[in-house]
C-alpha cells in the first residue's frame, strides 16, 4: 500500500490561498516552497523531459496562482496543482510535437547526463518510466498519484473530476499494464 | 525484472522522479514564478471555436441554397419557389432547418421527380401554393 507524502496540512494551504488572493506574494512564495518539489517529482515521473522540468514547474505553478478562484477546495491544492502541471505537460508535449525540434532520444524521460546517476540508474525504474508513458494520460495520473503520491481513490477523483470506482480501475489497469511491461 | 513483488514495485514507483525533483532549484523557482506573477497577464490571442449547431446550421443553409438553385434551373420562370423558404431562415432553430431539410427532400424525391409534377410550369397558382407551404412545413 503506498504511503501518502507529507502533505501540508489543508487548513494552512487555504489560508495561503486566501491571502494570495489577496496578493499576498510570500503566501504565494510559501506554496512553493511547500509543493514545487512534489510537483516537480510528479512531473518528472509521468515523462517531463530534465531539461524543461524548470519550466513546466513554473508554467504549472503560474497557471494555478492566476486561476486560483477556479480552485474549488474539491481536492488538496497539491493534487490540483498535480492536475495543471499533467495540462501544462501535454501542451508543451502538443506544441514540440508541432514543431518538430525534439529528437526521438531527449523525448524520453532524461537522467540529465550525469554520468554517476546514469551508471547507478536503476533498469527497472527506467522500465517502468517508459512503461508508463506507453499508458493512457488518465491511467498514467491516476497511477502516479496513488502509487507516486500515496493519495486516496476519493482525492484522486475529486481532481480528476471521476468517481473513486472509476479511479480505482483504472489504477489497477495501470498496474496490470505496467507489471506486464516489467516481465 | 521477473518476480517482482508488489512491495518492490510500489517501492519502485514512489522513487520514480525522485532524482529530477531533488535538482529543482525550490528558492529560485519561487523568485521566478513570483517575478512572473507581477507582470501583467499575456493577452493571447484567443481562438473561437465554431459551435457545432451554427456549422449544422451553415451546411443546412447550404443545402438549401443548392436546392434553389437547382429548383430555379429546373423552372426558372418559378424562382420564387427557390427564394420563399430562404426568406425566414435565419430564424430558424437547427432542428427546424433539419426538420425543413427533410420535407425537402421528400418533395424533392417524391413529388418532383415523378412525372406528373416534372413540370412546375403546369401548377396552377393554388397547388403552387399548397406545394410552397409544405416545403414550411
């Protein structure tokens, strides 16, 4: 069973929110400091190329603090950030694929050519990072958002805008996929 | 590769992206995004999508127009028959233009082609006007 990150507590995210809203810049400053990183990771995982994590975060972060009222509390602002940062993601994927200026080999989750971390790169989780940009986009979110990001099928459905039932198949289809792509 | 428990594969899965995100610089993306969120807000250029109905609506339009056309050529000495359903057509909903299309066709396939309504020139000015107003219809 995945363990949940360590999530910020509800309560302060709100309160955040609220005075960015107000515009509040250290609120917004803090929102980053407490969720880049995930956001980052989860980025990373569902296929972000190194080279351009920098500015999906960013893209992702400047999307949610300008659309902040659309932000209905339905989810964890983490999750939601989550959520923008997957559209930012297929954006950029949509307009490098229009503009033909990504070669076949940097399309691929980079390791940022550290010779080190290459050579210590675990083969199964390159595996299973390919695995999982062979998956459908919704099977793909709902997968690193429970296995990745430990969340419950009810949070994860509120932010994907599904039902938990819905979430939880299409977790279990992920792992089943992912599993026979590791074999 | 083969064997793997599900322990180690959920261990595997919450690794993953764990070496991109530890490199984000955390502080200086905050002073980015903050930076960024002091200027104004693009004003990109917007694309309107054309709603589905209103591009039933212009194929049906055109439909229609084509119809006229070929009614005209068909009696040209009768080119009201073409013009009088086109008159209130902006008005109409597109289910009534579909509904309208449909009546067309009917007449069309069945009245017109048959060989006793082959000539319009023929109608006297009622049966003109009973055809004329099953076409609202």
């Amino acid at each position: 069973m995945p363990q949940p990150d360590s999530l910020a507590a509800s309560p302060d995210d709100a309160a955040l929110i609220a005075a960015w809203r107000q515009g509040d810049e250290q609120a917004a400053t803090e929102l980053v400091r407490r969720h880049a990183r995930a956001l980052a990771r989860f980025l990373a995982a569902a296929g972000a190329v190194a080279a351009d994590l920098d500015d999906l975060v960013q893209e992702a972060l400047i999307r949610a603090f300008r659309g902040v009222a659309s932000f209905r509390g339905q989810c964890q602002f983490r999750t939601w950030l989550m959520t923008i940062g997957a559209n930012v993601m297929k954006d950029a994927a949509r307009r490098a694929k229009r503009q033909q200026v990504l070669p076949l080999q940097d399309s691929l989750p980079a390791r940022d050519g550290d010779p080190h971390e290459d050579a210590v790169a675990n083969e199964a989780a390159q595996r299973l990072q390919i695995g999982l940009a062979k998956l459908p986009r919704l099977q793909r979110e709902v997968f690193l958002l429970r296995a990745q990001q430990g969340l419950e099928y009810e949070e994860i459905a509120a932010a994907l805008d599904t039902t938990p039932g819905a979430a939880r198949v299409h977790y279990h289809h992920a792992v089943k996929r992912l599993k026979e792509f590791l074999k | 590769m083969t064997g793997m428990n599900d322990r180690e594969f959920e261990q595997l899965a919450r690794q993953l992206g764990t070496a991109a995100a530890e490199r984000l610089d955390v502080e200086a993306t905050a002073r980015a995004v903050v930076e960024r969120l002091r200027q104004p807000v693009e004003d990109k250029k917007r694309v309107t999508w054309i709603r589905p109905e209103w591009l039933r609506v212009a194929a049906a339009l055109a439909v229609l127009l084509g119809t006229g056309i070929a009614l005209d050529r068909i009696n040209p000495a009768g080119g009201s028959l073409a013009r009088y359903p086109l008159e209130d057509i902006g008005d109409l909903t597109p289910s009534e233009l579909t509904q309208l299309l449909t009546t067309l066709d009917g007449t069309l396939e069945g009245d017109l082609t048959d060989d006793s309504a082959a000539d319009l020139e023929n109608l006297t000015p009622a049966q003109l006007q009973t055809l004329l107003r099953s076409l609202e219809t």
